[in-house]
C-alpha cells in the first residue's frame, strides 16, 4: 500500500472538482468523507471532505493546485 498525505480539506462540490483536475494530471487521489458529513450535509470544518495523494506526488499536486487558484483569481 502505498503511502498517503493530506494534501487538502474542501467543501465535497470542490473537492470532487479538484480530484478531476488532478487526476486528470495523472496525480491519485482519495476522498473521505466523514459519514454524518453526508448525512447533515455539513460541508466544512471537521466535517470537510478530505484529499490524500501518495506522498510521493504531494508536492506536484500542491503546485497544481496553487496554479489552478492564481489563475482562478485572475479571471
């Protein structure tokens, strides 16, 4: 098994979003979602979603994720 990290915590609308772009860049990720998250909709906070990345890919998929905010506030 490999070895995760946490790269981020975001509401699960966004961090479905951002699974895709870094997937799409061929960088892994896993999703957790605590269960009364999805039961309340609770959405940030403790009860944010959780992406991890295999330690090994945290650092590129830390600057994409940076790229894809400047551009973001850019537009």
């Amino acid at each position: 098994m490999t070895e995760e990290a946490l790269l981020t915590e975001l509401p699960a609308p966004l961090a479905q979003i951002v699974k895709g772009a870094l997937e799409a860049e061929g960088i892994s990720v896993r999703l957790e979602r605590d269960a009364l998250s999805s039961v309340y909709g609770l959405d940030t906070g403790l009860f944010a979603t959780r992406l991890f990345v295999a330690v090994e890919q945290l650092a590129e998929a830390r600057a994409l994720i940076d790229e894809i905010e400047t551009e973001a506030g850019e537009q």
